[in-house]
C-alpha cells in the first residue's frame, strides 16, 4: 500500500485500502466510508487537523453508523466529535498506549 499512488488497494471481496496524497481540506469523493482511521500527529503538533472546521467534514465522509478511530482521547476533540453527532468510547489501546477513540456517527 505504501507503494501505490491515489489508488485503492482491494483486499478482499468486502474490505479495501483507500490511499490519496493530497491534504484532507482538498480532497473530494462522492465515496462514503465505513471506518477512518485518524492518524495524524498529536494535537500539540498539528492542532489545526484536531479541531474544528477541519472536523466538519468527517461526518459526511462516512456511512451511517461509520467509524472513525484515532489515538487521541483530549477533552476538546472529544466535545467536537459529539457536537458532530458522534457516540464516543474509549477502548483499551495497543502496547504504549494507555487508550484509544472509537467515535460512532449517529444516525438521527
């Protein structure tokens, strides 16, 4: 996946990789997601990408009831997301983090 450029990567019949180099205020899709994956440096190193307008547009980005995980668990993007219309819940994290966010798009 690392290799490849603005492609997606099918893995199986019901799961693939979406890979695009570009900056996530610049990127357009008619796509809808199930799960993003949030793996941008911490708030202290890029608070831009932890708040909001920038937030904005992950909602509609995914399906209903899409996922969006991250490493983050900070009091202020938490509020963000649930202003979003986010269900959040923090999970045990891998080795050498203490949690991780697991934020759910509600449906209304």
């Amino acid at each position: 996946m690392h290799s490849t450029q603005n492609e997606i990567l099918r893995i199986g019949k019901c799961f693939s990789f979406s890979k695009s180099i570009s900056k996530f205020e610049d990127y357009k899709t008619s796509e809808k997601f199930d799960v993003i994956f949030f793996d941008a440096f911490g708030p202290d190193e890029q608070p831009h990408l932890w708040n909001r307008p920038f937030l904005d547009k992950i909602p509609g980005l995914l399906n209903e009831n899409g996922i969006l995980v991250t490493y983050s668990v900070r009091g202020f993007f938490k509020r963000a997301l649930k202003d979003l219309g986010f269900k959040i819940n923090k999970l045990q994290g891998p080795p050498g983090k203490r949690e991780i966010l697991r934020a759910e798009k509600l449906t209304f």
